[in-house]
C-alpha cells in the first residue's frame, strides 16, 4: 500500500495484521529526522486487515472480511463500555477540529477506526477466567500462572475461582512477548500505573464475560491494552477490544455438554488455522498455502461470533 493510493493519509506502519496512517499534514518535512511519526500527530487511523497469522507467519490467503469483522466487534464492545475512556477520536473533538482531517476512504470505512494517539504501556493486559492454553502449561509446570498460585487438582478448561491479571511484557518488533509477573509489571510502569491497569483489566473482563454468558457464551480469557491520553494522563483502552483475535470464546452449551476438550472448548477464532497448520507445516521454510475450506472455516467462525453477540 503507497502513501498516495490515500489522498490525505500517509502509511508509517504494518504489522502482521494492521496498517496505521496519520494525516499527511502532521508529518515533517524534516528529512534527517527518523523518530516515530506517532510523535507529531494527534489521531492514527488504524485499518484492519483481512490477513491472518499463526507461528509468526503471515499466511496466504487472507481471511475474507476477517478485518471489517474485527473492527465491528471493536466497535460494538466500545459501545458496551461506557464508563471506560477508549481511544476513539471524534472529528469534533476541540484538539482534532483545527487539523482538517482528511476523510477516511471509503475502501477502507468499515475495516479502519480513527482513534487519538495515546502513550502505550509496554504491557500486555492478559485476564483468565478459565485455564487453558499457555496458562494450562505453565500451570502443569508450577501450580502457577504469572507467578499466582492456583488450586491443586485444576484440569485444562476448568472455571478459575477468579479471574487473575498475568501481564506479559510487549517485546520490540521482531521479538517474543514474555509473559511476567504482576511485580514485573509494577517494575515497569510504576506501581501506581500497575495496579490501575490490573482494576481496570479485571472490571471490564467480569462486565464483558456476563454479557458473553447471556449469549451462551463464555469468554475464557483476553487481552487489553492501554495508553495514557497525551492531553490529560487518563489510562484509556485502546487497540482492539475483545475480539476474536484477542480472546478466547466458547459455547457454553459444548462447554457443558461434549466429551473431548477439542469439542468442549472448540474457539471462535483462528484456532483451525493453527490446527491445519501444526498438522501439515514442521515451521521451516515459507508456510503452506491454506486451503480454501480452512479459510471458509475460519471466516465462518468470525462471523459466527458477530452474529451470537447481536453485534
């Protein structure tokens, strides 16, 4: 994607997922300067993608709609949350009205969000209300998750008897996220922007799992992550929000009813790409071309979720 194919817009970012613009206007004509454009500009329109990744790997092909399903969802759990400071912008905004934004492009409408630029925490906000995952793992290895001791006994997709906040440290580009302790964290940000992160963490996963649990279903764990607002401080939620690529959802009536846990807690997100892949890939070399049932699949799971939330 070039920079002029958006009037307006100038591309500083891709990850493996989402490309990020800002206004062409907030940019320097300052050649030598190689700091972060995010710097200098109030908002960055975030679009999400229709690629999808597993085991570092960008894979082909995409997931059609996958991005304007992810920023839907975003979209709806925002408007489930009042009370909690996000990082939408609205054009009318006192600090945004003298920029002139440009308009966002139509091709882009329902997969982009403009949102207002925050100072990020280098950490990954992780809730569990259930075992499963890496947390099953580290549990099998230690009676603990992030370092929290948890009952003896559990098995893999039992109830937790609270949820539990177990940060991971978000690692530069190109390197892995290292899940660490809560007094890791506080090391990090400072105790006072720790335990903040953890109340706010734990108050909206208990609101968004009892919304989940009216719908049948069960939203096992998630991740959040947040920023301070540049103009006031205020900890505010920002990126995706409760997806299907940042949680894990299950049907509480499989969840009740089946037999294997591949049954019980089958997901509502990419989960058959990585079985497809782990199945057929030893992770050397450039990645499988995905099959087109597994992409049907998966894309029917995204859209599975929407459509059960009312989303």
């Amino acid at each position: 994607m070039t920079d002029s194919e958006y009037a307006g817009w100038t591309h500083v970012y891709s990850g493996k997922v989402r490309d990020l613009y800002v206004p062409t206007s907030t940019m320097t004509d300052d050649d030598t300067w190689t700091g972060d454009p995010l710097a200098l500009s109030p908002v960055v329109l975030v679009v999400a993608s229709d690629r999808v990744s597993a085991f570092d790997h960008v894979l082909d092909p995409a997931i059609p709609g996958k991005g304007a399903m992810l920023t839907e969802l975003t979209r709806w759990w925002f408007d489930q949350l009042p009370e909690v400071p996000n990082h939408l912008a609205h054009p009318l905004d006192d600090r945004l009205e003298a920029l002139g934004l440009p308009e966002i492009p139509a091709e882009l409408a329902d997969r982009a969000t403009l949102c207002r630029t925050l100072d990020m925490f280098p950490i990954e906000c992780v809730v569990r209300g259930f075992i499963t995952g890496g947390g099953w793992k580290d549990y099998q290895a230690t009676g603990t998750i992030g370092g929290i001791p948890l009952p003896e006994g559990l098995s893999n997709g039992d109830r937790l008897p609270e949820p539990i906040f177990t940060p991971a440290w978000k690692a530069p580009l190109g390197e892995h996220d290292e899940n660490i302790t809560y007094e890791r964290a506080a090391e990090i940000v400072g105790e006072t922007v720790a335990s903040q992160l953890r109340e706010l963490s734990l108050q909206i996963f208990t609101k968004a799992q009892a919304i989940a649990e009216a719908r049948g279903l069960i939203l096992a764990d998630t991740k959040f992550e947040f920023g301070a607002d540049r103009a006031t401080g205020i900890i505010t939620l920002g990126d995706e929000v409760l997806t299907s690529d940042s949680s894990r959802y299950w049907d509480a009536a499989a969840y009740a009813n089946e037999a294997t846990p591949e049954l019980r807690m089958a997901s509502f997100d990419k989960q058959i790409v990585r079985d497809w892949l782990a199945a057929n890939w030893d992770q050397s070399g450039t990645p499988p071309t995905l099959p087109h049932e597994i992409v049907e699949q998966t894309a029917g799971k995204y859209r599975e979720l929407l459509d059960r939330l009312g989303a």
